[in-house]
C-alpha cells in the first residue's frame, strides 16, 4: 500500500479505531516505510509533554466569580426567566414586537408586489434609488423591532432584543440609545450584560464610550461592574485612568470589583 | 441534624455522579450551583488545551475563567440534548478567538514561551519533550489545535469535525498533515540541536527570552 492509502488510514489507526484486518495493513507498511513510521512515533511521543496544572488560586477565583454572578443577579428577573412560557402565534403577533414583524412583512409583500405587477424590463435609476430607499426602510423596521423587544416584560425577550440587535452593522442612534439605557437600568444582569456586549462592537462611537464609562458609576451588580472595567480597560480612553481612580475610592465597593480597578489602573500606567 | 449531613453528602455524591449535561441543565435553570462540578471537570483539561496551545500560562487561566463567565452569561442558550463537551469547546474556541481580536498578538501579547516543566526522569526524555514543545509551537496555530484536540483532549474525530464545522475526512486528513508537518519540525530542531552540541561541547537549551514589556 502507498503511503497516500495509509495516510487515510493513520489518523484511526492513531485513535485505536481500526478493524483488526486494517490495523495489520498499517502496522505492515510502517514496519517497511520509515515516514510514516516516524509520524506514528512523534504521535506516541506526544506523550512526553507533561500535563500541565493550573495554579492553586484557579478554583478560588472561579467561586468569586460565581459569588459575584448569584449576588448581582435581580431574584425577581430570575424568577421571571424561570416563570416563563410561549404563548403560541398569536400572542406573539398580539405583542409590539410582532405588530412591528408584521409591518416589516406586509412592507416586503408590497415591494415585491409592486415590483412583479409593474413588469418592468430594465431597473432604471430611479429603481434602483426606490430599492435602496426600500433597503433603508427594512433596516429602520429591523431596529423598531429591536427597539420594541428592549422594552419587552420579559427578562429572555428583552435578552433576544440585544442580541437581535448585533446583526445590524451600522446602529440607528436611536437603537445606541436604547441599549445604553438597557445597560444602565435593566434589572436583569444577564440583560445588562449582553447590552455591554453589543455596545462593544460600536466602540467606533466616542458617545458610546463615554456611555460605557458613565454607566459604571451606577451599576449594583459586581459582575457588571467588572466587564465594564474590562471594557475601559480595552478601549483605554484618556479618561479611563481618572474615571476608575474615582471608582476605585467609593465606599462599599466590593472587594473583588475593587481588586479588578486596581489590576486594570496597573495595566493603564 | 446528622440526617440532614447525611442526605447532604448523598446529594453531593449524587451531582457528582450526574451526566454533564444534566448539570448544566440545572445551572441553566438554577443559579449556577453545580458550576462548580461541571468547573472540577473540566478547567483542568481546558487549561491545558489553552497552555499547550498559547504557551502562555497567565493567559490560559484567565481564558478558563472567562469560559465559565461565558458559560453562565450564555447559559439559557445550552439546549437540551446539546452535548456539553462539544458546547463547553466551543466556548473555549470562541473565547480564544474573542481575546486575541481585542488584544492582537503583537501589542500585549506577552507570550510566555518558557518551556513547560519536565518530567525529571530522563535527561535525553526531557530534552526530547522540550524539542517536542517548540516543534509545536512553530506550527501555525489550527494545526496545533487540531493536534492538541486529537492527542491531548480525548475529543473523538466526529466530535472535533462538528467542532470545526467540518467534515471527518476533512478532521482526519488535517490531523494527517499536522502530524507529518510536527514530525518535520521535530527532526530539523534535533539536527540543529546535534549541530549546537557539537558545536559548543552539548550547551543546554536557553529558553528564549521574553518578548514584549513588563506591565
């Protein structure tokens, strides 16, 4: 067999996957075929790298963390995630959010109506005008539905609103503005989070940066509070420094929130 | 009061007995009580997937930390029935990603190539394994993690394909060629390694110094 048979064969035959009769085949051609007798030794070799270990204080910091997360977290917007159930197509429509979905598809029906019925040959320019005003229109409803899902009752549709959000490339400021709120005052944490989240990827924005730094001032939830940190710490704005001095020095902060300004003050300097 | 110890240490046993996957059932409906098993399982192996394929110790801790962060902000989207080993790699996959498109390498990335400590009980087996590690290190980076995956992981192929949105022959061929480029890797370090020896009377390697600055 050629080495290009058994190259095939060599990755199963690494694992132990190999029927009896294929493994004899390929422990037959690497008795006679010093390459392919080498890769199967660098393989076995592997095992000369040791196991690493993580350090000791890897556990410690995880139970922080976790600590963090269950007292930041709203026990009433936990309690709502869990209460919560679909109530079919209809409600769905019934709701802001499936109203503005409606719009968005009797809007599509419309064009595609207008443009098959009008049988037009050829797209002149004002078409293709008309398509990218129609093109503009879509994305405004896609933000209104954004929009309206922010607003939602529900902590998981509020959640889905935020994330809905990330496919849009370029955000209405209207759509900023909305998230920056959630940021702020959302009583869920994992909502807060996500809208943290979107909010990075438009970092092009001054605004939003000034929004991220301002909403740490505010913020209850130790766990928000140190991916806001982190946030800053990656945007390193001029105010950065002097904003997370003055963070660092409020009474009642939590120790580990405040272990987190001092290591990212140490990364700014 | 001796009860209550007693039907508590059962539940303990019990959780740690669970499927992973039940565990992070309960963690997505819960509070994230039994991260803490589903964290015993795996931030060991998941610290060595990051080490064996940074080489960056400090880095690889706070990737694991930021995977079990990860895994309760993204909790409510682990749906039943998902296997958790394939999901839990994902997150380390993504959360790697993420790090290094918020830090490029060559700005703060302070790699921390120091070889990893070896095994004392051969002087040739130790040499040879710190061989083994820069041979790793050279190549680039998706054929190392296939790599570590396969070898180190115990991820099966067809676990590794879904993984890397592939198909098996595609896994399978990649290890393939991987394997073939560290062998190659491996024997050139080893002439060059006999070459210095001869050289400067069998010199120990120095591992290289540290690149980038002290923060």
């Amino acid at each position: 067999m050629k080495c290009e048979e058994i190259g095939e064969l060599l990755p199963d035959y690494l694992q132990g996957n190999l029927k009896a009769e294929q493994d004899d085949l390929v422990e037959k051609h690497i008795a006679e075929c010093a390459d392919c007798r080498e890769d199967v030794a660098i393989w076995k070799k592997l095992s000369l790298l040791p196991v690493e270990q993580p350090s000791a204080g890897s556990r410690e910091r995880f139970e922080a963390m976790l600590h963090a997360y269950q007292t930041g977290r709203n026990d009433k917007a936990v309690a709502e995630l869990g209460r919560e159930k679909r109530g079919g197509v209809w409600s769905w429509l019934r709701s802001p959010v499936g109203a503005v979905a409606w719009s968005a598809a009797l809007l599509v029906i419309g064009v595609f109506a207008g443009n098959s019925l009008g049988n037009r040959p050829t797209h002149s320019m004002a078409d293709q005008g008309e398509i990218a005003a129609m093109h503009s229109e879509l994305t405004n409803m896609r933000q209104l539905v954004v929009l309206s899902m922010l607003q939602q009752q529900s902590a998981s549709e509020r959640l889905q609103g935020v994330s809905y959000s990330q496919r849009e490339g370029q955000l209405d400021p209207q759509v900023v503005a909305a998230l920056v709120h959630t940021l702020r005052y959302d009583n869920s944490v994992d909502v807060r989070l996500a809208a943290l989240d979107a909010l990075s990827r438009h970092g092009g924005q001054p605004q939003v940066h000034r929004d991220v730094m301002e909403a740490l001032q505010e913020q209850q939830s130790p766990l928000v509070q140190v991916a806001l940190i982190d946030q800053m710490l990656e945007w390193r704005d001029a105010d950065t420094a002097q904003r997370l001095r003055n963070f660092a020095q409020s009474p009642n902060l939590n120790p580990t929130v405040r272990q987190r300004a001092d290591w990212a003050l140490s990364k700014l300097n | 009061m001796k009860e209550q110890k007693r039907a508590d240490t059962e539940n303990d046993q019990a959780m740690k007995l669970a499927p992973d996957e039940d565990l992070m059932l309960e963690v997505r409906n819960g509070t994230g009580e039994t991260l803490g098993v589903l964290f015993d399982r795996y931030h060991a192996p998941l610290y060595n997937f990051y080490a064996k394929l940074t080489g960056d110790r400090t880095l690889s801790e706070d990737l694991v930390q930021e995977v079990f962060l990860r895994i309760l902000r993204y909790r409510q989207s682990y749906q039943a029935g998902t296997p958790f080993r394939a999901w839990i790699y994902q997150i380390a996959r993504n959360a790697r990603v993420d790090h290094y498109r918020k830090t490029p390498r060559h700005i703060t990335f302070e790699p921390e190539m120091a070889p990893p400590v070896m095994p004392k009980d051969s002087a040739q087996q130790s040499e040879e394994a710190e061989l083994l590690h820069r041979a790793l290190m050279q190549m680039p980076e998706e054929k190392r993690e296939i790599l570590i995956l396969s070898r180190f992981q115990e991820l099966k192929y067809n676990e590794i394909a879904r993984l890397l949105g592939c198909e098996l022959g595609t896994v399978k061929t990649r290890i393939h060629r991987a394997i073939q480029e560290l062998r190659q890797n491996f024997k050139q370090l080893e002439r060059g390694q006999l070459n210095s020896d001869k050289n400067s009377g069998g010199t120990k390697f120095v591992p290289p110094r540290r690149a980038g600055n002290e923060v």
